[in-house]
C-alpha cells in the first residue's frame, strides 16, 4: 500500500521522490536480475523462472517511465 501512495506522489513529479524511487526500483530490479540467475543454477522451473522476469520487465518500465520524466523536466 505504502509504494501506491508513493507512486501517486510521483505522477506531480517531484524530482526529489522521483529520484529516490527511481533508486528502490534500481536495487529491486537487480534483486531480480540475481534471483533469476539463482534460478538459473538451481535448476528452477520454468514456470517460476517467467513469474519473476515478469515481475522483473515491470519494474524496468517504471524505470524507463520515471527516468524519461526526469529527462522531459530537464530539458523544461
């Protein structure tokens, strides 16, 4: 609940909460990224393997989403 008030937050763009943000997003996605290769050489099945890509590619577009605001107030 707390990181969908946050994410509320961050559509008035506050550069400050959008940077802070834009650092959890950076530290889950590489949680994932070493879960996967984990998996990987645990031999885990490819049904979890997907879930946690998945999880993995939504975090990557909040990524992208929020780096791209903070470029778009940059250049204004």
């Amino acid at each position: 609940m707390g990181k969908q008030i946050y994410y509320h937050n961050l559509k008035n763009g506050r550069v400050p909460e959008l940077l802070s943000y834009l650092e959890i997003l950076k530290e889950q996605h590489k949680a994932l990224e070493n879960k996967i290769a984990d998996g990987y050489s645990h031999y885990l099945d490819d049904e979890h393997l997907s879930k946690i890509k998945h999880e993995k590619l939504g975090i990557k577009r909040q990524i992208v989403e929020i780096e791209e605001k903070l470029k778009a107030q940059n250049e204004a």
